[in-house]
C-alpha cells in the first residue's frame, strides 16, 4: 500500500486516520512535484523570493520563452 501499512493496518484503522494519511501523503507528493519542476526549469529552491512566485506551469502559468527553448 502507499502509505506503507499493511492491508490489515487498512481494515483495522478508522476511516479518519487513513483520510488524514491521505491528505498528507498528497502533501508530500506536491511538495515533491514542485521541487522536481524547480529543479528542471533552473530555479533556485533554497531562496525565499523564487519560493514566493511559484513554479511556472504549476503555481502560475508558464513563460512561453521558456517553451520555446523545450520544442
């Protein structure tokens, strides 16, 4: 299972506690894909000001310069 508990863990849980896992495991894998698409579109993930804009193509729309450079 993804959230690495067994099938029994799954069946003995209460539905709050597997939707909280959920919810944070979603978390997790978005905090992820942002990172993976600041590192391929070069910016630089440790400075607070880049942090703030948001990675282009997820948090705001893309630079079509940018995706000129890709095709």
């Amino acid at each position: 299972m993804e959230l690495g508990q067994s099938e029994e863990w799954f069946w003995n849980t209460t539905p709050r506690k597997l939707i909280a896992m959920l919810d944070q495991k979603k978390r997790i894998d978005i905090e992820k894909m942002k990172t993976q698409a600041a590192l391929i579109w070069g910016a630089d993930i440790d400075d607070p000001v880049e942090k703030s804009k948001g990675v282009p193509g997820i948090d705001r729309p893309a630079d079509p310069e940018l995706l000129a450079d890709w095709s």
